[in-house]
C-alpha cells in the first residue's frame, strides 16, 4: 500500500467500488450477423425491435440484492450510462434496470438455460 503513495497519479492502480444499488457490467460481444433458430442469418445491419443485451456482471454495490459477480444478466443497453476504464467500455446501472439473470442458482427460475 505504501508503494502506490509514491507513484505518480497516473502510475497508481484504484479498484473500482460500486455503489448503493449500482452494477457494473461488460457488454457481451455481439457477433453481427445472428441465425434465427431455422436456420436464416440475420445481418448485423437489420432494423429490429429494441433488443435487449446479455452481460457479465464484475462489480455489485452494498445494496444489491438479487445479482451476484459472474452472474449474466440481461438489460436494455439503450438507458444504460457507459465508462471506460483503461480502454475497456463498461456499462454501469442500477439493480432495478435488470430483467433478468442467468445463473446456476436455481430458486425461482423459468425453466430455460442458456
């Protein structure tokens, strides 16, 4: 710890907190092109409804409830705020703007897997 107060500002390595309700997420990569489960590709470029994306969650504030770290959740990215860090671009939300979650913990699921 002493180590870091004698680098300069921008040598010095902060871990990232969440806050409150607030989740930290990566966006999926997305692959353009999709199949539709019969088969048909569905270019990157086609005017769809507005989709919701999957994301891996790396960070959970102290009053997120019902999302874990590794948990993949599922979110409109549209009302989403974006950061980057360190050239990476992260999607910072609230628990509540979260539809759904994938996870191995099976309480209350759906019966669907991913």
């Amino acid at each position: 710890m002493s180590e870091a107060k004698n680098l300069p500002d921008a040598a010095a390595k902060l871990e990232i907190q969440m806050l409150h309700d607030r989740v930290l997420v990566r966006v999926s990569a997305e692959e353009g092109e999709r199949r539709s489960s019969g088969g048909i590709v569905i270019p990157a470029t086609a005017q769809v409804a507005r989709r919701l994306a999957w994301g891996d969650v790396l960070g959970v504030g102290s009053n997120v409830r019902n999302v874990k770290v590794g948990d993949r959740v599922l979110f409109n990215p549209e009302d989403q705020l974006e950061v980057e860090v360190q050239g990476e671009a992260y999607l910072v939300m609230r628990e509540r703007d979260i539809h759904a979650v994938a996870t191995e913990r099976t309480e209350h699921g759906t019966g669907l897997y991913l």
